[in-house]
C-alpha cells in the first residue's frame, strides 16, 4: 500500500517518496529517494511501504490516463492551473498492484487502502 501524505510523520518525511506541487498547470510527480528534501506545506508527498516500486507508482501517477482523470476532478486555481487538494487525490483510482484495493481513501491524515 502507499500513503498519501497531508501531515507526514518525521519517519516517513525522511524516507523516499513520490512529490507534486499542489498548484501547478500539469501534475508532475517525482521519485525522492534519499529522504533529504522534507516537503513543504504547497507539496504532496506520496511514501511507499514498498519503496521498490516508487518508481513504478510515480510512472503511473504521470500517465495521461491519470492527467485525464485529475483534469476532471481537480478544481482550478489562477490561469486554470490544477488545484490538487486531499478530497480529490483520496479518490484517485490506483491500479491494484500497487495496493490492496483499487479505490484509495483516507485514513486519518493519511492515505490508505479502503
């Protein structure tokens, strides 16, 4: 499973991780793999369990099947830049190799398998 984080715990902000600009005018999401960039309060941050596959989840995460899904279900901000906020991420749909469930969903202040 993977966690979507709003609040990381200090564990998971230093560890390798998947990160997105919340505005931003296409979602890009990067692989951090040395755990030496601590996101800021205007980053996502995606922790794998697994962090084999961060590459894989982060591939995934910058599909055009996945733009279209978040240029569908984002709001916009100024100059119709996306607007990535937790309600939406919660319930973008993950393939089922990467968690247990397909359909994603918070948990506390983190994302979890439904």
């Amino acid at each position: 499973c993977y966690a979507l984080c709003e609040v990381s715990s200090m564990g998971d902000t230093f560890g390798p991780k998947s990160l997105c600009h919340d505005i931003n005018a296409r979602p890009v999401f990067v692989v951090e793999g040395t755990g030496q960039l601590v996101p800021r309060h205007s980053v996502s941050d995606i922790v794998p369990r697994d962090p084999s596959q961060m590459q894989n989840l982060c591939d995934y995460l910058n599909t055009e099947e996945v733009h279209g899904w978040l240029k569908a279900h984002c709001q916009r901000a100024a100059n119709d830049f996306f607007r990535l906020q937790s309600h939406v991420l919660k319930r973008l749909p993950v393939p089922p190799e990467f968690v247990t469930t397909p359909q994603l969903s918070w948990h506390g202040s983190r994302l979890a398998s439904a």
